[in-house]
C-alpha cells in the first residue's frame, strides 16, 4: 500500500473543499428534487460532490471514485474514493446539523481512510488505518460497553426496519438501555467519542458506511454486517457499529435470534 498521509492530505482537502459548499446552502430555501429511490437530493449535495471529484481528477486521475450522486469511475482501480456529499440530506433540508459529509478511500474494497465532517458545528473525524481516530486533532476511544442492556443504542428510524427486519429492530430497541434515533452519520461519530455504544441501521450504501469504518475502528469500536462480516465496498447495507466488541457481539446475537 502506498503511503496513507498523502491520501490522507488529500481527504482533508476535499473535506475542506466541501465546507463553503455546504455552508453556502445551509438554512436557505433550497429546491428539493426526488430521485428514483425516492430519497431528496439537492442543489448542495451534487455541487460537493461534484467540487471533491474535480479535485480527485487534477490529484489523483488513476484513483476509482463512487459517489452517490453521479456515481462510480474506474471503480475497479486498487484504489477507488468513497463520497456522500452529504450524507443525511432531509436533516440538512431542515436545518438540523446531524449530517456529514462522508469521504473514504478504499484499497482493493477495503476502507482504510475515513474521514466524517460537519461543517456547520466545526467538526472533523478521521480514521487512518493502524492508527488512533481522531476528533479536530485529538485522539479519541470509544467506552466499555458489556452488553446491549447497557448501551445507547442509535439508528435512523424504526419505520425503515420492514418485514423480518422489524422483528431484529423490535429485540434491539427493547433490550438497549436507551434508544435514539435520527442523528444519521453523526450518531457514529458520537459512538467513536465515547458518547453512544452501537449504531444499527438497514439498506445502507457503501458510500453511507464505508468512511465509517476506519473511525470506530480506530476508535477501538467494532462494525460489520448483520452476520458479522467484515465491510467493504462490495457489502450489503445492513450494519452494525458498536463501541465494545462485547456489545457488538451481542447485538449480532440479539439480531440472529429475532430473524430465527
């Protein structure tokens, strides 16, 4: 693998890149369109979008890229950039800052570069890969967690959980201490923090998790696919991220039992 720091010199700046977009659009009266999947999209999240993949082409042309709004490019590279211009984009229409722009580098579909920022409250969150996370500088760990009866426990929505899945929903938010809900990327930040103790959520892209990975990781946390694979490009988008691996152990128990 080549060395990380010039990729990840390039990850802040297309992070940097990303912020006076967003805070251009942030709060104002933006024209909302509806894309096939039925999910929003904005004026803002392709403008970031397309402002990160102008920078990847002049600094890095032979690098893949997939990104949720325009989609993938040379994807089959061994290194191919991850982007969700902004992940959480109905919190962004209505002004909540819960939303991130998501931006990962993957090797040979591995995640090995992440990087959650949100422009408005000024926050940065980097994995690397063999090294600690950090927030705006400072290392960070996620908490001791046992088990789910003693977790924070965070996701979207329970009305996105469907059939089977609404079964698996039901059991993790009645054994969980507290359930929370509708923080989108952030709520992974706050778990690599310290502050939350697993995330679980259903039908997610690569580009919604795979910047994810190497944040909670390096925080100490653990994430994976509801059967307890490992993530990468390829995954599906059932996942799980917990700040101990007791609790995520758990929670893939929790999950297995109810989908039995």
């Amino acid at each position: 693998m080549e060395n990380l720091d010039e990729f990840l010199a390039i990850a802040h700046k297309l992070a940097d890149a990303a912020r006076p977009v967003v805070r251009k659009y942030y709060r104002t009266p933006v024209a909302v369109d509806v894309k096939a999947d039925d999910s929003p999209v904005t004026i803002a999240d392709r403008e970031v979008e397309r402002t990160m993949r102008d920078i990847l082409g002049a600094e890095l042309p032979d690098h893949g890229i997939l990104g949720e709004e325009y989609g993938g490019e040379n994807v089959d590279a061994d290194y191919v950039w991850v982007l969700d211009p902004i992940d959480g984009t109905k919190s962004f229409i209505v002004g909540k800052p819960s939303f991130a722009t998501l931006i990962a580098l993957c090797h040979h579909g591995k995640p090995v570069l992440g990087i959650i920022d949100q422009a408005i409250t000024d926050e940065r969150w980097v994995g690397v890969m063999g090294r600690a996370s950090t927030m705006n500088g400072d290392e960070i760990s996620a908490r001791d967690c046992e088990n789910l009866a003693s977790a924070t426990f965070f996701t979207i929505g329970p009305e996105l959980f469907r059939d089977a899945a609404q079964k698996a929903y039901q059991a993790i938010a009645t054994k969980c201490r507290v359930p929370m809900y509708g923080i989108d990327a952030y709520a992974y930040g706050l778990t690599a923090l310290g502050l939350a103790d697993t995330v679980v959520e259903i039908g997610m892209q690569p580009y919604d998790f795979c910047a994810l990975v190497p944040v909670v990781e390096g925080a100490g946390g653990v994430m994976s696919d509801w059967s307890g694979k490992e993530l990468t490009i390829q995954s599906g988008g059932d996942v799980i991220a917990s700040g101990d691996a007791r609790c995520h152990q758990d929670v893939l128990l929790t999950i297995k039992a109810a989908l039995a």
